[in-house]
C-alpha cells in the first residue's frame, strides 16, 4: 500500500473525526446522524493513521509530499 496522504490532509481529517466525536459526546447530534457521521470519523481516523485513502487511488488523488 503506497502511502497517498499529506500531512495537512491527515490533520482535517483528524479535526474533523474529533469534531464529530465532541458532537456526539455533548448530545449536539444524535440518531442516525450520529451513527453516519460517527462511521466517517472512524472511517477518517483510521485512513489518516495508515496514510492511505481507497477512494484517491479511484480518482488518482495524492496528497503526500514529493521529496526532491
């Protein structure tokens, strides 16, 4: 698996997963919004640790940073 996310791509992501959470954890969403925005949070978390994303290889998206 080649890595194909930037850093600054992993950081929103990580936001935006913590975000969902504090949302969830403080009653601000709930039912079924909780349950799909808790799945992409987790979705979002667990791409950004392993630094890969199925969906930017689909559209030929990458992110990282090119070392010269």
């Amino acid at each position: 698996m080649k890595k194909n996310m930037g850093s600054t791509d992993k950081m929103i992501r990580l936001i935006i997963a913590a975000v969902i959470a504090i949302l969830f954890y403080t009653n601000i969403i709930s039912g079924t919004l909780a349950i799909v925005l808790g799945i992409l949070a987790i979705v979002f978390a667990l791409t950004s640790f392993i630094n890969f994303c199925p969906l930017y290889t689909l559209f030929g998206i990458n992110t990282c940073e090119v070392k010269k």
